[in-house]
C-alpha cells in the first residue's frame, strides 16, 4: 500500500459560505479539513489531534481577542505548526500586525483567491512535511526531553543521576566473521539485529545511546521517569539473547551461518549530555559505562553478566548464577559478577522465564501486554492456515488494514492504549476467515477471546476489541471512533487509487466459494455497494477517500453503461 502525505488543517470560521469555498479549494489532495465555530471548539480538537495548518476568521463575531488566538496557540503549542489569519480588511494593517504578533505567520484575504490559497498553502504543507521530517531524525538521535529542552531553552545543560543503567551488547568473534562476508551483507546482517534490539529498547522504555562497530549500547533511569530502570534493563538484556538464541537455531536447523552474543549489565553514577556543535551526539561518561563494558567482556556465549549493584535489585524477580570476581582493568581491584538467567516462573507471563507478567509490568510501568508476540502469532495463524481459496481476505489485507487503522488513528488523535486495542482488532478482524466464510466476526472474536488472556490482556480490553470486530460486519453499525476508525481502515482501498486491483480479489474470491457472478452483476454489486451501502464514518477517511470512492463510483457506472450497448 502507497504511502501518502496528510495534514489536517483547522479551520476557524463560522460562516458557512466561508466553509463551502474552503472546502472547494482545499478539499483533497492530503488535506484533512477540520472545520468549527470558535477558539473554545478549536481547543477541543487540539486537545486530540496535531494540526498542519490553522485558518482563523478574525472578522468573525465569534472570535473575542487576538489574545485568546494567542493563548490556542501556546497551550497547544506542541501539536501546532503555521496559522494564517482570515480577514476582509487589510487597509490598516494593524489587525493583521496583532495577528503576527500573537503568532500567525501569513494571510489571505476575502473574496478569496483560489490560486493564491493554494499557492500559500502549499508552501506551508511543505514546510511542515519537512518540520515532521526533521523531527523524526531528531527523535532518532536525541531523546525526548533533550530535545524539549532544546526547542524551549535552546539548549541542555548536562546532568549528573546517581544510579543510571548502562547496557552493552557485542557479537563474538565479530572481527573474524567480517573478514567472511561481503561488506554489503554484512551491514544488512547488523542492521537486521541492531533494529530488532531497537524495538526491544523502546518496549522496555530504555534509551539507545549507539552503536560502534558491531556493539550497541542504551541507558535506563537518565532520560526516562518509568520505575525500575535496572529491572527493565535486565528484562531489556533477556529478550535481546533469547532473540538471538532463537536465530542461531533457525540458522543452525537451515545449515547456515549464525552470530552469537555477549551481554553486560552495570548501574551506578553518569554524567549524560550533548557533544559537537554541528553533529550533536548524545552521551554518558563515567566509570558506570567502562564497568559495563567490561562485564560484557567476561561474558560467556549468549550469556548476560550482570555486576552486584543489578543482582541487588533483580535477584527477587530473576533466576541468577554467581560467576565469582572479575577484575576491572585501569582501575584496578576485582567485581563480583553474576549471570542473569532467566526470569523467575512466577514473574514469567507464560511461566518460561522468558515475558515478564502482567504484575511484574505494571510495576515496571511498561506496556501491560505482549502485544508483539500476540502480532507475530496472529499472522502466522492466517499465513499457515487460511484456505488457498481466500486471496481477498489474505494475510496482505489484514496488513494493510492495520497500516490503514495506524495512519487514520494518528490523524484522529488516539492515545497509545486506543492505538494498542485498534491494532490488535485489525490482525483479528479477519482470521474467522480460518473456519468459515460466511458471518466470519463471530469465529474471528471466538479465537479472539479465546488468545488474548495469555498474552496479558485484561477484561476490558477484549470487550472492545470484541465490539469492534463486530462493528466490521456489514449490518453493524459502527459505535464510537475506535469502531469508526477500524471499518473505514477495512474499506480504505474504496477511495484509493489500486481499488480495481483489489476489487478484483475480492470478486475471485466469492467465485472460488460459490457465487456465480457474471461482468455485468459484479458491475451491478460494486455500484450498490459504493453507492448505496457503505459510508466512511471519520472525518479523515470523508476527506482522503469520499473523493475517491465517489469517482470509482462514477466510472462503474460508465462501464455498466457502456457494457449495455454492446449488448444493444
């Protein structure tokens, strides 16, 4: 599925008339229109969503103040980006002056220009795809409250915590094997690990600091406020070495060539902070670090050691071995070592020492679920056991539905947990396609309801996951955003532009199962469905997808015409 650019526009003005010609000369093209009466409703939708793009009738008798323009603005001053003042009356310069100085950095006049809204819009859609882009590099490279830091204060001041958490892991023999292999395969090999790690790091809210050569290092309680850092670290450390456990042996089973690791733990004293001027790097020094390191260092094959000041804090939580004393290099003097093992069965989600459980994860304050296993599960549930027969309601759809329901979420505004429950109700929607064909929802929430529980997830959430997979059936309608969010993700390819592709699939599909279906019914169904049964429900599918649909609609119907008089 193609990726697309979107933005949603906010656009404050009452008058309906300035709606319609807005609406006419922005519609499409990405654009989300957002449209409302008055600063109070436009906090409203601030409060949910990120917004490109403000337009703001300061003629209207709805707006009180340019100071209460300038007060949306600040407090919404994170998910905000260009606000461009609407106004009939330009002559005297000095409403348009107050509007720059509370915060607006353009305007357009009335009557409006068509070409020249476009034209200014444009340039400001530019810039902010390439704020969006810059700020996802910046993401990569810095953590989060170093760059608040440095958006509000134009600077970080580096900072001292008494107990940080330093991670190390490196490849055995690693010098011995890139002499091996091609350079190429090589960067792609590291690059498969080091991206598999980074998603560890993030689940368990660690910070990556970097990678040299083939060592990655991260951090816990510098950057981050969740509890336990060295726990999390320590859960962090056993998913990296039981993932490259679990490759060497696929490779050793493929008769292939298979990496292994070494892994240390350490915790006590950090300096973190910026260096460079002009390539920023963030860092940590101190002892805490080399420590580290060299507890990596006397590790044994995929095997993580851990130093006395991380047993002190896991060893209730965690099976361990006493390795005896190390000594540390420069230093000088010995360290008491020890191997972190597996979890306990108790604190063990699914009592195999290896997912933590829902209680350990609550007091971690990280994600209550699996949901990563539960995703790998699902989808190779539908890859190994759909019939051959479905190619419409295919492992490829169910990707593409959730790739759908995250992109439509994020412009909707969800939160994490409303993004978890949706995701997790797009890989299910589908899979009662594994028992039947027909009334498919009620068999998909059966394998629903019956996977979730070992996989952390509560009462509550099945409910609405449950709900929601209903809601896809096409004699439900759909209660609430989540639900909304998921149908229009179901139905997304109605309005883009590979519709005949997949339309194509899904007519194959109800041939293989039974119905006949001649060119001119399959015309017939696809004009009543688009035109007379479905509807997008959320305001950003209307926008990115009516258009769309209603065009595939009007070519049906040519083609239905046109079948006609051949007939004639």
């Amino acid at each position: 599925m193609f990726m697309e650019r979107l933005i949603n526009i906010l656009i404050i003005d009452e008058k309906d008339s300035d709606q319609l010609a807005l609406k006419e000369i922005l519609g499409g093209g990405g654009n989300i229109l957002l449209f409302c009466d008055s600063i109070d409703e436009a906090h409203d939708i601030l409060k949910r969503r990120e917004v490109g793009i403000i337009l703001i009738n300061v003629d209207s008798p709805h707006f009180s103040s340019m100071e209460d323009f300038k007060e949306l603005l600040h407090v919404h001053a994170s998910n905000t980006h260009y606000s461009i003042i609407i106004t009939e009356n330009t002559r005297t310069g000095s409403k348009l002056l107050k509007g720059f100085n509370s915060g607006a950095v353009d305007f357009i006049t009335k009557p409006f220009n068509p070409l020249l809204i476009q034209a200014k819009l444009d340039v400001y859609k530019s810039l902010y795809y390439k704020d969006q882009r810059i700020a996802q590099l910046l993401g990569n490279i810095l953590p989060e409250n170093v760059l608040d830091d440095l958006n509000q204060f134009g600077k970080f001041s580096p900072k001292r915590v008494d107990k940080g958490v330093v991670l190390f892991t490196d490849f055995v023999d690693f010098s011995m094997k890139s002499k091996s292999i091609k350079p190429i395969k090589l960067v792609k090999r590291l690059e498969y690990y080091f991206t598999a790690f980074d998603e560890i790091v993030e689940r368990y809210k660690l910070e990556k600091i970097k990678t040299i050569g083939d060592a990655y290092m991260a951090i816990a309680g510098v950057n981050e406020d969740n509890a336990q850092p060295i726990l999390r670290a320590c859960m962090a450390a056993l998913e990296m070495r039981n993932f490259i456990r679990n490759e060497k042996e696929l490779a050793k089973a493929m008769k292939k060539d298979y990496w292994e690791i070494r892994i240390g733990v350490h915790a006590g004293p950090l300096v973190a902070g910026i260096i460079g001027s002009k390539r920023y790097s963030f860092d940590v020094w101190g002892d805490t670090v080399n420590i580290a390191a060299r507890a990596q260092q006397f590790s044994g094959i995929d095997q993580i050691t851990i130093t006395q000041a991380i047993y002190d804090e896991c060893h209730a939580y965690f099976d361990t071995k006493d390795l005896g004393n190390v000594p540390i290099k420069k230093r000088g003097g010995t360290m008491e070592t020890f191997e972190l093992e597996s979890l306990k069965q108790e604190f063990s989600l699914y009592a195999n020492g290896k997912v933590p459980s829902v209680e350990l994860r609550i007091l971690c304050e990280i994600a209550t679920v699996d949901f990563e296993h539960m995703r790998s599960d699902i989808l190779n549930k539908l890859k190994s056991m759909l019939p051959d027969e479905v190619v419409y309601h295919d492992l490829g759809h169910t990707l593409n539905v959730e790739k759908a329901a995250i992109r439509l979420g994020k412009l909707e505004g969800l939160h994490d947990d409303e993004m978890l429950l949706l995701r997790t109700a797009a890989l299910f929607h589908d899979t009662g396609f594994i028992f039947t064909y027909h009334k498919n929802e009620l068999h998909a929430v059966r394998l629903m309801e019956q996977m979730l529980p070992k996989y952390g997830f509560n009462q509550d959430q099945i409910y609405q996951i449950r709900e929601m997979i209903l809601a896809t059936s096409l004699d439900i309608e759909p209660v609430g955003l989540l639900q909304e969010i998921l149908c229009d993700a179901d139905h997304d390819y109605l309005g883009r532009a590979d519709y005949y592709v997949v339309a194509s699939k899904l007519k194959d599909e109800m041939i293989a199962f039974g119905m006949e279906l001649s060119e001119e019914d399959w015309i017939r169904m696809q004009i009543q469905f688009l035109g007379e049964t479905h509807q997008f429900y959320t305001i950003t599918a209307m926008n990115i997808r009516q258009k769309g649909k209603m065009n595939r609609l009007g070519e049906l119907k040519i083609a239905l015409t046109e079948l006609q008089n051949q007939r004639v």
